[in-house]
C-alpha cells in the first residue's frame, strides 16, 4: 500500500486538460458505460466500489445516489462542492485544474444515474484558474456531445451543468449553507435530518438535490470506467479505493499525492520525502479542523476512515499538515482559532460568541497575558460549542484546540507561566497587522 | 418572481397528516401529532424549555439558532434483525425544530442539558452590556428570565466586550441597539414571514454580524412596530416609549384599537392618566398578535395636550369654554326649538353603545329617523348591495377563514393600509398555506409591504373599470367552460375587457384560470366602497363569486373602527337596530347635509364624524356648516369640523371608556376604561343620555354602557344574548339568524 494513482493517472500528461488528449487516454469511457447500464445498475456500481464521500465525513457515496427519488415530477439537482476551503486541503483545486474533465464525466454520470436535470459545480471565489478549466472543459463537453440535449443519443437525457463561484465564504462548503448561497441566500446552513428533510429529498429549490465532492465524482468516472469491484480491490475492509491526500508544512516535497486507502501514515511521510528543518514533532492529518497527532503516535495510524477516528483524529479532507519542533502549538492554535472565528457565519450563539471568545483567549495568552485556568476556560468553552452548534463550523473549532490541548498541554502551560513561547526566540510571534478594525480592542 | 411560498417545509404549520404519536418527555407520556415541534409538544406536558428565537408563528428554516433549547433525544432505532432499542442521538437536539415521531423520549433535566442552558446563556451575555437598569425591556425580557432561571451567576469572560452606539435609527418609529442584540433573527423573519417586506437581514458575519437593512436605509415598514415586541433582549426599542417607564410601573387594560375596522386586540400600558404604549394582545381569530404602526404607534392623540377637556361654545366667531350644565341648557333649548328638524351623522368611531344611545335619541325621544353614520362611500340603502342577494352585507368571511382559500383576489384595494390585518392573514394565507394571491388595483405604490409583493398576478386597470374587469374575467370563465355563468357577462368579450380595463388579454385570463381552481375569496377596497356605481361593481363581484361558486366568499370590510357596529346599531336612515327597516326612512348624509344647506334643518348633531374632512362633496360640507343650523360636534380635538361646528362635546376616547366595538368580520369585542384624562370628559352614550333625560326621557336614558349593552342583547336580535361575560376577552362573532 502507497502511493496508488487512479484520478491521478494521467495529471502530467501534457494538454489532459483538452477534450481530445483526454479522450484519447481513455476519457469519457465511464459515461459511455454507464449508459449502456439501467440506471440502477450505475448506482450499485458505485455500491459495488465501496466509494465514501470525499469531502470529510466519508459517507457512503452510493446511498446518496440511491436516495434520489425516482418518481417525482420534481426537477433533480446535482451538485458539485468545490468550495474547498479546509486550511491545508488543496486536492479538488489540482483536479480540476489539471483534469477537469474527470470531474465533468463525474457528474455527468451521476446525472444519469440520478435523473439529473441539471448540475452546479460550485467553485471557491478564489479558485479562478480552476473555474477557468472547468468552463472550458464544460464546452468541449457540450460541443461533444457529453452535455446538452439527449446525451449520447439517449432519448430524454438531458443534463445542463453550470459553475457557480462563491463569494469567499469558508462556510458555504458546509453543504447546507452551499445550497443557501447557490440559491442566492446568504451563506448559512440549513436545517438537516430530523429536523428537516435530507437533501436528497428537499435541497435546492426545495427539490431533490445530490451533493458530492469534487473528488467523490472524479472517483465514479474512474469506478464506472473500470468497474467498482476494480476499485473495491484497493482499501481496507471499510474504507476503499484511494484518497488523494494534501500534504503541506514541514515536508520536503509538498504536493498531493493520491495513496491508497489504509496506507500508513509514515510511508505518506516518507514518499513526501521526510520532514525538513528539524524533527517531527506533530501531523494534522485531515485538515485544521481535526484533532492534531503527536509524533510518537503517527506509526499506529493508517490514512483510513477507520484508523484514523481509532487514534482519536479524522480523515478528513486530506488536508495533511507536517509540523516540525521549531512549531509553536500554541501560536498554532490562535491562528486556527482566528480562522474560525473570522469563517463563523454567525447564525448560532456557540459559535459566533465561542469562536470569538477562544481567539481572545488564545491571544490574551500570546501576547503575554495568560492566566491560571485558561486552559481549563478554553476546554470548557470547546465543550459548550463542541455538538451544540447549529452546523459542523463550530464542531471544527473546537476539536483542534480540545485535541492541541490533550497532546501539547506543556507547552500552553508555558506560555502561560512564562508569557513567552516555550520553541525558542525565533518563534517569539511579530506583532500581528490588525486588518479588522474590532480586533484591535485590547484584551482586558 | 420568486416562489416565497413555504408549504413545503413547514410540516408543523401545514399539518399533511392528523397521525399522533406516542412521545415522552421527562417520564411523562402523551400523544402529539406526528411532526409537532417537540417544544411545543413539551408545552401540552407542562414542560418548560426556555428560549429565544423560537416562534411559533415564523418559519422554522431559520430558527434553532439561539440553541436555548437543546434537549436529549432517544429514538427508537430497528436493528437489521428487527429488533427496536432506544438510542440516544449522540448531539443534544434544537427542540424547536425537531419534529415528533412515534417513540420518541425527551429528557429536559439533565445535567447535560442543565450545562447546555449555562453554557448558551454564558455565550449570549459574553456579548451583551447588561445594562438592564437602564434598558427598557428590563423587567420583562427574556433574557433577563432565562438568565436568572437557567443561567450561572456569574461570568468568567474577562475580554472585551463588543461595543456600538447607542439607539442606532433604524426605522420612523424604531431605535436599534446593537450591542443588545442577541442574533435570534425573530425580527429579520418577522419582516420576511409575516409583513412580507423582507426588509431586515443579518449584515457581516460571525461575531461581527448585525441586523440592518440591507444598504443601510431606513426600515420602512407598516408593520415594524411588532418587531420590538418580538425582540427577546431590549435590542429593538419604541423611539416613543423610549426611557418613558419601567414595565413594572405601567398598569395595563385590555382593549381594542380604534385605527381601523379590523378590530385588533391591544393591551394599553398607562402610568396615571397618560396612555404610554399600545402592544399587541393575543386573539387568534384577528390579529393572532400582530398589530400594525398605525394601531401600535397612532394613538399619542389620547393623551395629547390637545384633548378638549370642556365643552366649547362659538359666540361671535369666538371659542368660549363653557360647562357641561349650561352646554346642555343650551343643546337641549336648541332641540327644543327644532321640533324635529334635527339630524345626526356620525358613529363609526364610536362604541355600539354610543351607537344605540345615538340612535334611540334621535328616533324615540327627537322623533326623527335622519341619522347616518356614513359619511364617504355608497350611501344607498345597506340591504342591496350584497344582502338582498346573499344573505350578509359586508364580510362573507371571518379573518381567519381567509387563511383556508386556494385564491384570494384582492380587488381595488391598498389593503395594507386599509385593512392591515386583513392583509397579513392573506400574506399568512399565501406564505405559510400555499395560496395563490391576485392584486387587481388602479394603482400600485412603490413602498413596500403590500400586496403586489407576493401576487401572483397583478392586474392594473384604469381607474373606475372595475366591472369591465370582472366581467371580462366572467366572459372567459364562460368561454373556457370553467364555470356556468348567467346572463350577465353575455355579449361581453374579453377584448372589450382588456381594452376598457388597460388589462391585456392574457392577464385576464390567467386570472379567470387561477381562479376557478376552488375556493376563492374577494376582498374588495376602497375603490370598489367609493365607487360611483357602486352597486354594478358589487353585481360584477357577485357574478364572479357565484359562476364559481362562492358566493358567501365576498368580503366588503368597512374602514372605520365600528363602521359595522354603527350600522348593526341602526345607524341609518333607514333601518332600526339589527337591519328592521323602517316605514318611514329619514335622509341619509348627503340628504341631511343638503337640507343644511338648504336651510331646512334646524339642528345637526355630529358624533365624532369628519365631515369636512372626508365627505367626498367638500362643497356641500361647507355649505351645510356655513348655514344657519346649529351644529354641535362630539370630539376629541378641534379637527376642522369641529372648528365649523357652534357647540363642541368633549368625547372620551376608547381609553376611557367602557363599551364594544364591531369589526368589519361582526366580531363584537369589549373594550375596557383605563383611566380618565378629565373628569369633564364624557363618553358620547352619557351626553345622548343625558340629552334624552332632560329632554323627558323615553328609551333613551341609560345609567351605563352595561345597561345599554343589557338593551342591546335585548332588542337586537343579532346580538341577543351578548352579555359582558359571554363576549370574554376574545369576542363573538354575530351571524344572519337563518345560517
């Protein structure tokens, strides 16, 4: 088990990004397949593989797809979360720039498996080159034939597919504030099951709605081109096929590299060619909003769904951060906290006064004014957000900081000791450019 | 235009099944039905679980946001084998939005729970001044509650808390505070589920958000009164009532409010004798508990400096202020002399009850029957236009009935300002019940709310085609054989229609086509109830209602408060109490003030009508008060006819007297004394009283408004059986006898 190309077979091909090269390698088979199958045969395919959403939370792909009703006179939306916004996840931005049309055959498939009536790729603000691809892409389809009216010259298949950009917004990736915004509300979540219909059911436009990752399509191109049990080959018993995993930090090889699903996380660290400036000191494997893994722990963890929750941190979006000894935890940590508290939408009162409260605290003890019982304040504040929030937003600021607190409990204890980052001068924190005018109010 | 409607969500206010459900919550087992919001569910079992941006009447979409209400939730869950076992969901759940189903078990009390409460009320006042010795909400806020009953005692936030300026202007009527808010989105939902305007939205995010409009111009709204009830903190304030007093010092009445006919229930809050603030008081089959900035803001005038406090007397040109005895002397020498010729208008801004007495003066004890209380409108008799035809005169329907059409044609009206309740319930009728609203109207303003906003059709015609409209509308009812219709619409052509009207032709037909589709309500305006041929229009409207069968679906509403109750009370020429005609019918307005100009009229009693004000034949208004009959005006103020009169009553405002109102549903409702301005100031039955008295007496004597209330349930058989008890704090609805 290593490093495992299957989305990324053909990413340094030169001109993949065109119809014709891309074709020539094998494109679009996966959609000429699925339509030669019942609809339904597509959807157990995907069952058959085993693919879980990409997006973080790994939910089974197929049973999305399954949930769609079939009998509703209702139009069905697909679409697509591009809004990829975990801190130290950059996967979906090299697929699309580089294979855009993996991700168009992704959808479109799904499209026939689901009775698509029309799908939005809805695209980060800041993804612009992407965005570009895909709208050529999106062309070259249309012009083929792969997108349009009666598709592949199947009677009544017709399939539209739109980019959507955001606006800036690390909470429209939350997919029930991505169906807001993409409705042309402000980006705030919605309610979700039991409170209110799955999307599946009632999503945008209060019809059925099917919303994937970027990288979950790209992966029911593949299956449906080769075949789900193909891709049920690679994995472990729970967790198949491959997971394109986004390193970042201290590493000498920064990049994305696509491992298989059960990989160990050392051999990842190894294939990224090790750490650089000094010794491992700690990995944040799925993103920042996942609890932080000291370095003596990362030899039981395997890059699976499974494994990961078993050692008390997550998969995640594959947002893999290396962080070596010359990192301050705690500076660490009031950076992630600053990001949450300036992405909290603000719709519930955990997290927009939570988010905010730990940031203050956080930086109360950076810039020297740490107190006893702030560590027991800023976990007691993660476990009134933690689950009490009225999206995931506020779950993924609190883990961090509960997660950085239980390995590197010493090293806020310093800080607050000795007002002074216990790393060494070198990482004594600059003072910080306010660019929010209400964070320069002054901690008491 | 985008579809606003929300039938599709709002499975607890749209109930799609009548299915119960066995739930428990904190041991107590009870049936509910199946997709009730658990937090009312917790109500039936006399659970409290506190709150803050629950509503239950705003949609649930944006609620669950306060997360006051978080509770643990076991559900049952069948294993692949079959079996059932409860499982606790692993995050406490949002009560206010979660929906009940079958098994489900509620706990409310504990520790969890108990430290979700702590933890969300520590979050809420991280941010919040506290400076409730100076708020005005303090006392009765929410916050302040759930904070002593679930809160900590202390806080251990030591930062900085958020700061903005003070009483931020946010509306006409409405001062902002920021840094109050509590971020429930009550008043942002009010503005989008129930006025209709969607004007408040939530600005920047996080921490920073804000409730603003959206280019930070000024909330202009008819309805932006009800959202500083709405707010749990003291964020959104009453610029009038601002610092004015502490809740605890105001005693409170229970009252009506005398803007319009739609006959709102309010409470007025007062310190001493002067009247403080007007809020809303709940009565499900009227306001619900909603009122509008005219009732809620529109009523300084009863505490006002410029309250008549004795009666006035012009001699040469000049005001004097008499009293009551020699005021008398003089009204009753005068009646005296006029031997019979006198005349009254006036009553619909006065209490069933002054109506009566009104009317018993004029026809027992001065022998006349030339009393009317229209002063604008169709002043023919009140029988013909939709009685003699349908069995009702103005509304068909109860406010809330409206709620139940599929269509609801809003016909020659701005019904938000002249019916604001009314328009709500159709707003509510559309949003929350799926209803299909047609605007027909000659003009459309820009301000929002109103009822273009939401219509799915507007159809603007030129002013006074009203019936070429509605038989248009007909012509192709009977052309598409949608519905049978008579004779009337024959020979009539949907081109003829659409050239007369300014409609084109396919709006037209859109509108025939929608509304056929089942029950159908009308509500007509003030351009129908003013409108020169009043009674063709009214025709017009009949035929449409019966073609598609719904002819008890025709709503007329009055616009003054008891434009109803005055004429119930048989304030007209040509009717005694409860529509008995008379043998010998008096004149109506214009006929009396005619014979004042004429000079044939000795004596003109006004009660409380203006005249000069809105009698559409200014001219003849003139003429009448620049005549030789002497005329003697109830009211509350000088108001311009008043100024023309020679003998002015102080008349006590509905604050200051007991008494009840009609609205325009026939719904009779109490009104209740809460203090008097001045001990000179008489209600307008005890002047007609003691008129009557000194002028010998007859039926017109009374000794209370519950005496003539007593009289009332007596002799008019609608109202038989009204007594002050039967009428309660929500009042009765009076129906035809043969229904």
């Amino acid at each position: 088990m290593a490093i495992r190309n299957l989305l990324f077979e053909h990413r340094e091909v030169a001109g993949i990004e065109e119809m014709d090269v891309y074709e020539k390698l094998g494109g679009y088979e996966g959609l000429r397949r699925a339509v030669t199958l019942e609809r339904q045969a597509v959807i157990d395919d995907v069952k058959t593989s085993g693919l879980r959403g990409r997006g973080g939370a790994g939910f089974p792909t197929w049973i999305k797809w399954n949930g769609i009703p079939k009998n509703t006179d209702k139009p069905h939306y697909l679409i697509c979360n591009a809004d990829e916004g975990e801190p130290g996840t950059y996967k979906d931005r090299e697929l699309m720039l580089k294979t855009p049309h993996l991700l168009v055959e992704g959808m479109a498939i799904a499209g026939y498996a689901c009775l698509g009536t029309a799908g939005y790729i809805y695209i980060r603000g800041e993804y612009v080159e992407p965005a570009w691809q895909i709208r050529k892409a999106i062309d070259q389809a249309y012009k083929k034939g792969y997108l349009g009216k009666n598709i592949m010259g199947i009677e009544g298949f017709n399939y539209d597919l739109y980019v959507h950009m955001g606006a800036g917004s690390y909470e429209c990736g939350e997919e029930s504030a991505l169906m807001s915004s993409l409705m042309g509300e402000r980006g705030n979540p919605r309610l979700k099951a039991p409170h209110a219909p799955l999307p599946v059911h009632e999503g945008v436009w209060k019809s059925p709605t099917l919303v994937n990752n970027v990288e979950t399509y790209c992966a029911a191109a593949w299956i449906l081109k080769n075949g789900g049990a193909e891709y049920a080959k690679l994995g472990t018993e729970r967790s198949k096929g491959t997971k394109i995993i986004s390193v970042s930090g201290h590493i000498a090889k920064p990049a994305n590299y696509e491992v298989e699903m059960g990989t160990p996380l050392l051999d990842l660290l190894k294939a990224a060619g090790g750490v650089t400036g000094g010794k491992l000191k700690a990995v944040i494997p799925g993103g920042s909003s996942v609890p932080i893994m000291t370095a003596d722990k990362l030899d039981k963890i395997n890059l699976d769904y499974e494994s990961c929750a078993a050692s008390g941190t997550m998969l995640g979006s594959g947002g893999f951060m290396v962080f070596n000894d010359t990192t301050d935890i705690v500076l660490l940590m009031k950076r992630t906290s600053e990001f949450y508290m300036h992405e909290s939408c603000g719709k519930c009162t955990p997290c927009r006064e939570g988010t905010r409260w730990l940031f203050k605290i956080l930086d109360r003890i950076t810039s020297g004014g740490g107190r006893e019982g702030d560590i027991e304040l800023l976990l007691d504040i993660c476990s009134q957000i933690d689950g009490r929030s009225y999206c995931g937003l506020g779950d993924a600021a609190a883990w961090p900081i509960v997660g950085a607190i239980k390995a590197f409990r010493e090293e806020f204890e310093y800080w607050i000791e000795h007002k002074r980052s216990p790393i060494g001068d070198h990482a004594v924190p600059p003072t910080p450019v306010v660019v929010n005018p209400l964070l320069t109010l002054t901690p008491a | 235009m985008p579809d606003n409607r929300l039938t599709q969500t709002e499975a607890s206010l749209n109930p799609a099944v009548t299915q119960m459900v066995n739930i428990k919550i904190d041991g107590i087992e009870l049936q509910v039905p199946k997709g009730e919001n658990i937090i009312e569910s917790a109500k039936r079992a006399g659970v409290d679980i506190p709150y803050f941006c629950y509503h239950p009447r705003l949609s649930k979409g944006d609620a669950a946001n306060c997360r006051m209400c978080l509770v643990d939730v076991f559900a049952p869950r069948r294993a692949p084998d079959g079996t059932v076992s409860l499982a606790k969901m692993p995050k406490p759940q949002a009560s206010c939005t979660l929906p009940a189903d079958e098994g489900m078990v509620i706990v409310t009390d504990s520790e969890a729970v108990v430290r979700d409460r702590k933890g969300v009320l520590e979050f809420l006042l991280i941010n919040h001044p506290l400076d409730c010795p100076i708020c005005d909400r303090g006392g009765e806020c929410p916050l302040q509650n759930n904070a002593i009953f679930y809160g900590a005692a202390t806080s251990r936030y030591t930062e900085e808390k958020r700061h903005f300026p003070k009483a931020y202007p946010l509306a006409e009527n409405v001062v902002f505070d920021r840094e109050r808010c509590i971020h429930c989105a009550r008043c942002t939902r009010f503005t989008e589920d129930i006025s209709g305007d969607a004007q408040l939205g939530f600005l920047k995010r996080g921490a920073d958000m804000e409730v603003g409009t959206f280019e930070h111009t000024a909330y202009k709204s008819k309805f932006s009164g009800n959202v500083i009830e709405l707010c749990p903190v003291g964020a959104l304030l009453s610029r009038s009532y601002r610092f004015k007093a502490r809740p605890w010092d105001l005693h409170s009445q229970r009252s009506v409010c005398s803007k319009c006919s739609n006959g709102c229930n309010i409470k007025i809050d007062y310190r001493l004798d002067s009247l403080q603030r007007i809020n809303g008081r709940i009565n499900e089959a009227v306001n619900e508990e909603w009122t509008c900035d005219k009732g809620k803001f529109g009523h300084s005038y009863v505490s006002s400096e410029a309250r008549l406090k004795t009666p006035m007397l012009k001699t040469g040109g000049e005001w004097k202020a008499i009293d009551w005895t020699e005021a008398l002397q003089i009204l009753v020498g005068k009646l005296r002399d006029a031997n019979g010729s006198v005349a009254g208008i006036g009553g619909q801004r006065c209490t069933n009850e002054d109506n009566f007495a009104f009317q018993k003066l004029f026809r027992e004890v001065l022998k006349s029957n030339d009393i009317d209380s229209r002063v604008e409108g169709y002043l023919g008799s009140v029988n013909k236009p939709l009685y003699e035809r349908f069995g009702y005169h103005a509304m068909g329907n109860a406010i809330a009935e409206l709620e139940d059409m599929k269509t609801i044609l809003v016909l020659g009206s701005q019904l938000v300002d002249e019916q604001p309740i009314i328009y709500l319930r159709v707003r509510k009728a559309y949003r929350f019940k799926g209803a299909t609203v047609i605007n027909a109207v000659s003009s459309v303003p820009e301000d929002s709310p109103k009822v273009g906003d939401f219509a799915q059709l507007e159809l603007v015609y030129k002013p006074g085609t009203e019936a070429a409209l509605l038989k248009g509308i007909l012509s192709v009812l009977s052309a598409e054989k949608l519905a049978s219709v008579n004779g009337f619409a024959k020979g009539y052509t949907l081109e003829k229609a659409a050239e007369e009207t300014g409609v084109s032709a396919e709006a037209i037909q859109q509108a025939a086509r929608l509304m056929a589709t089942g029950k159908l309500a009308i509500i007509a305006g003030r351009e129908v109830a003013n409108h020169a041929n009043h009674l063709e229009v009214v025709q017009a409207i009949g035929d449409l209602a019966e073609a598609t069968g719904n002819a008890q679906n025709i709503n007329l509403p009055g616009e003054d408060v008891n434009s109803q109750g005055a004429a119930d009370m048989g304030v007209l020429p040509d009717f005694a109490p409860g529509y008995a005609p008379l043998e010998n019918p008096g004149k109506n307005t214009a006929q009396i003030l005619q014979a004042a100009a004429d000079g044939s009229l000795k004596v003109l009693w006004v009660a409380g009508a203006k005249l000069l004000e809105k009698f559409p034949n200014r001219e003849l208004a003139q003429a009448a008060f620049a005549s030789d009959t002497f005329i003697v005006v109830n009211e509350l103020t000088m108001t311009e006819t008043a100024q023309a009169a020679d003998l002015v009553l102080p008349a006590a405002s509905f604050a200051e007297k007991e008494g009840t109102f009609t609205n325009c549903e026939r719904r009779v409702q109490r009104i209740h004394k809460a203090f008097d301005i001045s001990l000179e100031i008489k209600p307008d039955w005890l002047i007609f009283s003691e008129v009557a008295t000194r002028m010998g007496g007859g039926g017109g004597s009374f000794f209370s408004a519950r005496d003539i209330l007593k009289a009332i349930s007596a002799q008019v058989p609608a109202y038989a059986g009204l007594t002050a008890k039967s009428l309660g704090d929500e009042g009765v609805r009076w129906n035809y006898p043969d229904k």
